[in-house]
C-alpha cells in the first residue's frame, strides 16, 4: 500500500502511512468527517467532505515541532481517492488546504 499526504510526500506500507497520520488523528480526539459527495467508478473511489474538530491535544508537526493545543475547532474541506483491489486500500491520497487549517487553528495570519 501507498499514500501521497500533505507535509509528509509519498509513503509505503501501513507503518509509514499511520505514523504521519497518529500525531494530527491525537490533536483532534473526536473529529469526525462530514461528507459532501462521494463517487465510485471500476477501483477507484473519492470521498470530498470536512475534516471537523477541536484541537484539545498538542499537535506534532513533520518536522518535530510541537505545537500547544489552541483550543479552537476547525472546519477544513478535504478530498481522499482511494485504489481498492480485492478489497483493501493499494493506493491514497488526500488532499486538504493546510494553509486553512493553520489560520482556523490562529497558527497563520
């Protein structure tokens, strides 16, 4: 399996997909995805929709940093494709304007 993410590139196998993905999952414990469309065709299936929570945990970033949580909840549009062949995920990547995300977190002007 492989992932194209923002910040981290492109990553194989599961370990290096989750590992990126555990640090922002931990900062917004109980966020959830509100979808807006959803589209399949032969192996490939998209998702669009909002990325929703409130970031109570602090947040690593891919360079190491740590940020102290803001408190402050977010509403980020995101867009996911997904390969599927025989059943599980051979291929993803999502796609999320991060520069949103910083300014709804008050990291960016």
């Amino acid at each position: 399996m492989e992932a194209v993410v923002p910040d981290e590139g492109e990553l194989k196998g599961r370990d290096q997909i989750v590992a990126p993905m555990r640090p922002f999952i931990d900062a917004f414990p109980g966020a959830s995805f509100e979808p807006i469309a959803a589209y399949e065709s032969g192996d490939v299936a998209i998702d669009e929709g909002y990325f929703v929570g409130t970031n109570t945990a602090p947040l690593t970033l891919p360079g190491g940093q740590t940020l102290p949580p803001t408190g402050k909840s977010v509403r980020v549009r995101s867009c996911d494709v997904a390969t599927v062949k025989n059943g599980l995920i051979t291929h993803y990547r999502l796609y999320f304007d991060q520069m949103d995300l910083l300014t709804q977190l008050g990291i960016a002007p």
